[in-house]
C-alpha cells in the first residue's frame, strides 16, 4: 500500500501470572508476517514498568523514566494494535495506566484491537477502551478480531485451531488499519494534528 511500511506498535495489555496475552500476541504477530504495510514493534504492559494508577506528581524517578522511554517509542508509531483480555466486563489496569500516561503519541492514529476472553471474547473490554481512545483523538477500526472462550481456542502448543475465521477476521482488521494509517500518516505531515489538553 505504501513505498514505506507503517510503523505498527503492538500493545499487551494484560499483566497478570500466568496471563494468556503471550500466546494470542504470537498468533497476532504471525499473521502480521503477511502484511508487508507494516513494520512491528512489541510493547508488553506487563513489562512497561508503570504502575496502575495513573499520572500522579508523587511518581518514582524510574516510573519516569519509563514513561519517557516508552513515549519516545509511541511517537514513532502510525498505528497500533492493541491485545487485550477483559478483567471484570472491562480491560486490564495496567493497559489503563500505560494509555494514561500518553496522550499525544495517540492523536490521529489509528487503534485496532484482538480480544479474548469467555463467552464475550474480550468485546466488552474493547468498547469501553473506543471510548477512551475516543477522547484521546484517536481512530479506532470497525471490524476487531475477538476469541471466544479462548483457551479453547488454542491447541497446547499455542496454535489457533480453527485458523481460517481468525485469520480472515485479521485481514480485515488489519486491511482497515493499513488504510488508515496510511490516510493518517499522510494527513499529519501535511497538516500536523491539533487538540486541547484534556488533562488535568
């Protein structure tokens, strides 16, 4: 789609022992080895060393350093895909924080997401983070790739075991983050991105 490819960040958001984010993040990332639009990078949340409360004055010296480390990373970005399971009808509180603790490195970019979880596969967890994202200026994609009952998804070495829905599911999302991030790019250099602060 473009002579240079998008650079896609990957976010994990979940952060709990013995988390299954992992072993969707490498289904993910294998289906992004087809699509030569983009150029991927990796940031776990569980590895990001932010805490889960968000901005605070009182924050530690290394916390800071992190969050500089990892915004200079996200400015990079023109698009991301967000992995996230849903903890309690909603999304994980270490993605909360890493999303707080930025709010430039989203604007004008687009968002798209891979869920899992029970029954409703993560999509709630993925309609309450549109709307943050949302305020943070932020497109999010339409179509989403979600797992249903998750664990049974996967075989024991980690593989999808009905590959073909997955799969399909991916193209589409990631066909649409490709146009627009492609469309996006374009827009802010040559006429960069311009919001109100909404923090506090």
């Amino acid at each position: 789609m473009t002579d240079t490819p998008l650079h896609l960040v990957v976010l994990i958001g979940s952060h709990r022992e013995g988390r299954f984010a992992p072993t969707v993040a490498r289904w993910l990332l294998a289906q992004l080895e087809q699509h030569a639009d983009f150029d991927v990078e990796v940031i776990d949340a569980a590895q990001a060393g932010l805490n889960a409360e968000g901005p605070s004055p009182t924050a530690s010296l290394p916390m800071l350093e992190a969050v500089g480390a990892l915004a200079a990373r996200m400015d990079a970005a023109d698009a991301f895909v967000v992995v996230t399971p849903e903890y309690n009808h909603s999304y994980p509180a270490s993605l909360k924080s890493l999303i707080d603790w930025h709010r430039t490195q989203w604007q004008a970019k687009p968002i798209g997401f891979v869920s899992y979880g029970g029954m409703s596969g993560g999509l709630r967890a993925v309609e309450h983070l549109r709307q943050i994202f949302a305020e943070l200026h932020a497109v999010t994609v339409r179509d989403t790739v979600s797992f249903h009952q998750a664990w049974e998804r996967f075989d024991e070495q980690g593989e999808v075991r009905d590959t073909e829905g997955p799969a399909l599911a991916a193209k589409a999302m990631l066909d649409q983050l490709a146009w627009w991030g492609t469309t996006l790019r374009t827009a802010r250099a040559e006429r960069p991105y311009v919001a109100q602060s909404t923090g506090v």
